[in-house]
C-alpha cells in the first residue's frame, strides 16, 4: 500500500479513538459507527425541535468497511449495496440504542457528509430522504475557512480508502450537510429486530 495510504488510515483510526468514535458492532454488514455527542446548534425535524445541548448520536461511515466502487465508476449494484449496508447499519444503531440504557436519553440521530447536496436528489440525499433523515445546511462552527479543511481531510481520506470516487471531482465540489431524525422516529424506523446477523462481542469494540 501506498505509505501515505497507509499513514492517513492510521490517523484516521487514532482521530476516531480520541474522537471516542465507536464501532459499537462487528456484524457483516454494518458500516457505520457512533459517536454520543451533544448538539451545538438548534436542529427542527418534522415532529418537533431538538434544542442546542441537547444529546445527540452521531453516526459516522466505517471507512474500512465501505464497498469500493467499481474502477468504472459507480453502478446500480454498488448503489443497491451501499444502500442495503446502510439500511443493516441503521437497525443494528437502533437495537444498540434500545439495549443500552445510558443512551435513552438522546433525543436525535444523524450526522454529518460531504456526499450529500442540499440541492438535487444526488449525492445520496434521495437515499436519506427516503430513510426518514431531514437534510440540512451544514453549521459551519468554525466557519468557511473551517469548512475548507474539513473538506479538504474528507477528500484525503476518500483518496486513502476509495479513491474511485474522486473520479470527476473536485475538492470545491465537495459540500458538508447534515443528516438527522429524532430518535422517535428512528427506534420506529428501524427498531425491528433484525434477522440473520450476528451480534459480535462489543465490549472491546474495533477503531
């Protein structure tokens, strides 16, 4: 591998430990992984407004899980395995999220991308939407310039991991939005219990 593949895999794996960004299930399937958090900003959904300081649980992709996309570029079967993956994910969050009883008090679930526009259905905004996730502007804590390097990490790892998906794109195409549902309505979304994946042991979760 190439060593500056190699070195920002290893950072990232030490970001998502000081982060305390866990992968809370080593199932097949599961690409994501969470991180309790607390809101900085007001968020409005649809049933009501999670208010800043409130608890939240950020979901985070596993960048060493995420199906690589194809040296063509993107295809239906990859879009139906990314979907699929997220979809496994999101039930496996929302049965961690009801056996774990420190997290019943979160009060929203979502995160924050760079794939997802705010305008058009590409980019997997269609996807989210159609998962029950409100798209929104992203925040900007530390503003544009902030935004910049944060886009700018994003597009190094995306270079480290999947660098398929740089094919015809820049690093100013890139667009931070966030993602978010209240915990109502993911618990009822995905809180069926799933069928036919293996719960690993979590108590020493991977990074």
């Amino acid at each position: 591998m190439n060593p500056l593949r190699r070195f920002l895999r290893a950072f990232d794996h030490w970001l998502s430990d000081r982060e305390n960004i866990i992968a809370f299930n080593n199932a097949p399937g599961v690409v994501l992984r969470i991180q309790d958090s607390v809101s900085p900003v007001d968020i409005l959904l649809p049933d009501g407004e999670v208010k800043a300081g409130a608890r939240i649980l950020q979901l985070h992709l596993w960048n060493d899980r995420m199906p690589v996309i194809p040296a063509q570029g993107p295809d239906f079967r990859w879009a139906l395995q990314i979907y699929r993956s997220i979809e496994i994910s999101s039930k496996a969050v929302a049965r961690y999220i009801q056996k774990t009883p420190g997290l019943q008090d979160i009060q929203a679930v979502g995160g924050i991308n760079a794939h997802i526009p705010l305008q058009g259905t590409g980019g997997g905004r269609s996807m989210m939407e159609n998962m029950g996730f409100v798209v929104l502007p992203y925040h900007r804590p530390f503003g544009a310039f902030g935004e910049f390097w944060e886009n700018l990490f994003t597009y190094w790892l995306m270079w480290a991991y999947n660098p398929t998906s740089l094919h015809n794109r820049s690093l100013l195409s890139l667009q931070r939005t966030e993602f978010w549902m209240s915990k109502k309505q993911f618990l009822e979304r995905f809180g069926n219990p799933m069928k036919g994946l293996k719960n690993e042991p979590e108590k020493k979760p991977e990074s």
